[in-house]
C-alpha cells in the first residue's frame, strides 16, 4: 500500500497541484514530477516548452538507485558549423535556424515508462486543462513578455499567441492556448489506440509526436521556412541515461548531473566548498565570505568555459574537474585581499575556447535570463524528482497550428568552427539546467532546482551554504539575499563576459557590499528578492523522514507538503 506522504515545490501554482493530484490519485514522486513539468510548459509558456528540454535526475524508492535523463535535444543532421558561422558570424541566430530535437517529450516518457505507474493521458491531463481553458496571467509573465515586445511581434504565429490583441498579457486575464491542448490531445488519442500494456501506450504516445502528426507539422514548417529539422532527426532522437557525480558535502551526497550540463560545474562548485572548508566559507562573525564564493564561482566557470560541452566532444574525462589535486590547485589561485577580474582555467593539456567581451548589447544581468522552471518531489516511499524543464518562447517561431515553441537551446552553441562549444550533427548544446538531488546517509535528503541560467548553480549554492555552514532553515536560506558574479562568457548568445561584476540584491547589508567593493568587485543592485536571481524549488526529508518543501517567493512558485 503506497503511503500517502509527499513534498512538492514546482515553479506554479497549478503544476504543485498537478503534481499532488498525481499523488492523492496513487501515484508516485514521478508520476507527480511528470505532471508538474508538462503543466510547466503549459502554464510557464515564456520559460518553458512542452517541446523543450526537460533534464531530470531521479531515485528509485525500491533500489535505492539514481538515474539522470539529459533531456536536452540534438542539432539536426543538416547543421553545418562553417555555413552558420559565414552567413551569421559567431553566434546562432534566433529564429528557427536555432532549434534542435525536441527533447522534452521523450524525457517525461521514458521517467514515466521506467519508473512511473500512471498513463500519459493521467499526467497530462492538468496540462490540458490549462492550456484549454485557460489560467490567469501572473507578474513575471506579464513582465516578461512585455519586456521582450519586439521579439514576439517578429513572428504573427507567436504573436497571436502572446499578445493577446496585439499587447502583452495583462495580470488576471485567462491566457488560453487551445493549439497546444490539441497536441497534447493528440498524444492521449495515441496512447488510447494502442494496444497492450501501460508501456505501450506511452511508446505510442511518444510516437506520434516524435513519428506522425506532429513531427510532420513542425518539420514541414521547417522544409517550407528554411528550418533544418527533418522527420529523421525526429524519429533517429532518443533521451539518454547519463552517469551522475556524487559529491560529498558536509555531511550529505549531492547527486549532480553531467558534462552534458551545468551538472558538472555544480559538482566541481561544491567540490571546491567542501575541501576549503567551513572555516574558510564563514567568517569570524558567522556570515558567509562571499568574497570567496565568488572567486570559486568564476574559476568554476572559466573551468566549463575551457572544458565542458557534450561529453562525446570533450577532450577531458569530465571527473577530472573533481580531481582533488586540481581542486587544490584552483582553491591555491584564490587571492583573499583582491578580486580576479576573469580567471584562467585550470591547468589541463587541451586547447581553450576564446569569449567575446562587452560589445554593447543589453547585458543578461539587466534583462534576466530567458528560461527555465523546475519541480521537485519526494514520496513517502523514498521515491525522489528533480527536474528542470526549460526554453523560452521569445527566441524562436510559434509551429503554426501547434502551439509549440520547439527547443531553441542551439542558443547555447557557438557557430565558431573549431570552438569548443561549435555546434555540429548530433551534438547536444551545452545546457544550463541542472536539477540535483542530495542524501544523508543513503536516506532522501533534498531534491532542488532552479531557473536562471548562469544564476542557477551560484543560487543553489548560496542556499545549500546557508543551511549546513550557516545553520538556516530551509526558509531562512532560501529568503537571504544573494549575490552573482558575470565575469565569465555567459551561456547564451552572444556569450559576453563581463570582467569582475557582480550583481547583488539590495537587501544585502551595505557593509558587505562596502567590502565587496574594497576588494575590486564590480557591484552593481538588483531590487530585493529578484526573478533574476533564481527561483529554487526544494522537497526536503529529514533523518526522520518528515517531508517539508519550499519554493521561492522570488518567482511564481508553490510548495505543498501532506504529512
């Protein structure tokens, strides 16, 4: 008899209730996970794509076992790095010209399918109700796509979508997507048809999205619009099983995902805190030395600026950025009276990618980074989600008749022949979502996520280094204001690094920003408890297995826990 126990924290209200309804329904953490994250690209349509991406780590109730899906798509088999690179310079144009596979799709499925109890049509049909019907319009994404106007009136297909009557979205009215219903729908009529087992109605309903009526929607309008995606890119696509990295911190595991992503930054992150030390994060007045975590934020990043991209294409083992010895090495170049303005990566015998500085365009620390949500669960079985679905609607094309944003994420590669990060066929962009979940003593611990590109691995850091060397609550962490370096080539185009600066809440008490900029840290204020500076969803257990969960106020989020 499945126990009736949970914690949930998604990035909206009606994905934490698609999410517990799976639960109370006898589901499990990853049926729940799976509902939340497709209602996410529903009713979060600026942030995140039921066409997107949708990177997930997750543990077995029963084995004990974590998996991690990459769910990040592929560029299509006709993407050639030289034709870009002479037709539109460094940088992947916006358009459709920067979509891969759709990932998304396949990846709820297969989590559903190896790990999941319910059908397709249970976990979509919160999703299909919000898009039918309707949900009201909150702030951020009202604020959002009034702040990129001009991009969703490019396309008349995106703009009828999202400005309503030619305007952006007004708080409170019903935002309705009734294209996007019927191709969820389409999917539940599949899976109705099929013959046999569970499993074989979520392989048909995979197969008509990635094999019939929907593949040949969105990649017709590709052939007739000069896109690259083909029904073979479609079919030949298939999510994949990656290895994860455990790291020890304090006294948890924290899972973290791969090469394929921020994953192994994360890792190297927490691997760099853990040898330093508590006594060396804090300082004599018990308040995080944020000085510190910075200078190991930005080596981190020089680090997957010169190493990290689709670990098919790395020329390093990805573990070797855990190394204690070179650990050691990146803590030793850490100067505690100065400010690095852009370190140099770590010592390793391959050839480094080049960045772009400053060239003018409207900085990403100004506008807020353009993705992601996250949902997070944990069962009363020891069943745990984490998963970070993602990209946005303001970059790319609305597929008519679909109401599909499908993955823009080639944003994330360069169009650089020779560079690290060059896009090519097959190859996976380097993603920015990064779910991770922790341990204590081989027990559930913490599932956690965050949007906010860059910002994600810097927010979930703050937080886990506010409750185990602060001794905060999961609130009081998750609530204290933040800081975020930008000196390192951001992650999406156009990759621009902007040397020493720092952006940080103006909650953050005057002293420390004093003394921030005593060092040589460029500081620069975003207004108190800021969309910009992450929205971290956390489900939680402790040694008891009391459930709590949290989401942060910053972004839309919710959180429920029944105990």
């Amino acid at each position: 008899m499945r126990t009736n126990n949970f914690a949930i924290a998604t990035g909206h209200p009606i994905a934490t209730d698609a999410a517990e309804a799976m639960l109370r329904a006898g589901g499990n953490a990853i049926d729940a996970g799976v509902a939340a994250g497709l209602a996410l690209g529903v009713v979060h349509p600026e942030l995140v794509s039921v066409a997107g991406v949708a990177p997930i780590i997750l543990r077995d109730g029963k084995t004990g076992q974590i998996t991690s899906y990459d769910g990040v798509g592929v560029w299509p088999k006709a993407a050639n790095v030289e034709w870009f690179h002479d037709n539109f310079g460094d940088t992947v144009p916006e358009g459709i010209l920067r979509t891969v596979v759709p990932a998304a799709p396949a990846s709820w499925i297969r989590a559903l399918s190896e790990h999941g109890t319910m059908r397709f049509a249970d976990v979509a049909a919160p999703a299909v109700k919000a898009a039918r019907d309707g949900f009201p319009v909150f702030e951020l994404l009202s604020e959002f796509v009034k702040s990129r106007h001009r991009e969703y009136q490019r396309f008349a297909s995106t703009a009828e979508i999202f400005l309503p009557n030619g305007k952006p979205p007004v708080v409170g009215e019903l935002f309705v997507q009734t294209d996007l219903a019927n191709t969820l729908q389409i999917m539940i009529d599949a899976e109705h048809q099929a013959k046999g087992d569970r499993k074989a109605g979520l392989a048909a309903a995979r197969s008509a999205f990635y094999e019939g009526e929907i593949a040949r929607r969105i990649t017709s309008f590709h052939a007739e619009n000069g896109g690259l995606l083909t029904m073979e890119d479609m079919a030949t696509y298939d999510v994949r099983e990656e290895k994860t990295y455990p790291v020890k911190f304090r006294d948890s595991e924290i899972y973290c995902c791969g090469a394929w992503c921020q994953g192994i930054a994360m890792a190297e992150t927490l691997a760099m805190l853990e040898t330093a030390g508590k006594q060396r994060i804090l300082k004599s007045d018990g308040d995080i030395d944020r000085h510190f975590l910075i200078e190991v934020l930005k080596r981190v990043f020089a680090d997957r600026e010169a190493f990290v991209t689709d670990p098919d294409y790395m020329k390093i083992d990805p573990a070797a950025l855990l190394d204690p010895s070179f650990i050691a090495a990146r803590l030793a170049t850490i100067s505690s009276t100065r400010s690095d303005p852009m370190p140099e990566p770590g010592n390793m015998d391959c050839t480094l990618a080049s960045h772009r500085s400053n060239a003018g365009e409207i900085p990403e620390y100004v506008r807020g980074s353009a993705d992601t949500s996250h949902v997070s669960v944990i069962d009363g079985e020891g069943n745990m989600f984490s998963a970070t679905p993602s990209d946005p609607s303001a970059d790319t094309q609305v597929i008519p008749g679909t109401g599909l944003s499908v993955s823009s994420r080639g944003s994330q590669s360069r169009s650089i022949p020779g560079h690290l990060n060059a896009l090519a066929p097959g190859k996976r962009p380097r993603l920015t979502p990064n779910p991770i979940l922790g341990l204590k003593n081989g027990k559930p611990w913490l599932a956690m996520g965050t949007p906010g590109g860059d910002i994600q691995i810097q927010a979930m850091a703050q937080v886990l280094v506010q409750m185990m060397d602060c001794g905060k609550s999961l609130e009081q962490a998750v609530l204290e204001p933040r800081v975020s370096s930008y000196a390192y080539p951001g992650s999406f185009a156009p990759h621009i690094a902007y040397p020493n600066k720092v952006l940080y809440e103006q909650n953050l008490p005057d002293n420390a920003v004093t003394e921030l900029k005593s060092l040589g840290h460029d500081m620069e204020s975003w207004p108190p408890q800021t969309w910009k500076a992450g929205g971290i969803c956390v489900a939680m257990s402790d040694e008891n297995g009391k459930l709590t969960a949290f989401a942060d106020p910053r972004r839309a989020g919710t959180a429920t826990v029944n105990i």
